[in-house]
C-alpha cells in the first residue's frame, strides 16, 4: 500500500525548488532546502491532492524543523486518513 513520503518530499523539492534529490536526506534541515512557511503550506496541499487525503495543521503542533520531522508528520495524517481495512461501509 502507500505513499512513499520521502520520494514526495524529493520529488516537490526539485520540481518547486530544484533540489537535487541527494540533498533531501531525512536530517537536512528544511530551511537549508529552501522551504520557508509558505513553501510548507504548497507541500502540504501538493501532498494531500497526490495522496487524495486531508492533513489538517492545527495551529498548536509544530511545524517540522527536518526532512524526517516532515514525513512523519504526513505519515502521521495518512495513517489517521487511511480507511480502516474491512470496516462497515456507509
């Protein structure tokens, strides 16, 4: 199943930014990337149209710091949008 979080993570950042894929390494930092506030808003819309999911930011978490933090974060809000396997259909 899944999305591989870190290939889309890779990929938006040499599309967007051109960041070449050896860069996006789950320690970098995402400020070094290049992404600023409003660079992260566009990933997260990007991720939620390609994934076909909702990730809704409160405006209480933090805001990932590292490439890592990003993709759990995503994973995170996959996981919760993901359909529970042989549940009840309404």
């Amino acid at each position: 199943m899944g999305v591989d979080t870190l290939q889309l993570v890779k990929d938006f950042l040499a599309e967007r930014l051109e960041v070449p894929g050896d860069k996006v390494v789950p320690e970098a930092e995402l400020s070094d990337l290049g992404v600023d506030s409003l660079m992260f808003a566009e990933m997260l819309f990007e991720f939620e149209d390609r994934a076909k999911v909702n990730i809704d930011i409160t405006s209480g978490e933090v805001l990932p710091k590292t490439v890592a933090d990003l993709v759990t974060l995503i994973d995170a809000h996959l996981s919760q949008a993901a359909p529970a396997a042989g549940g009840a259909g309404t």
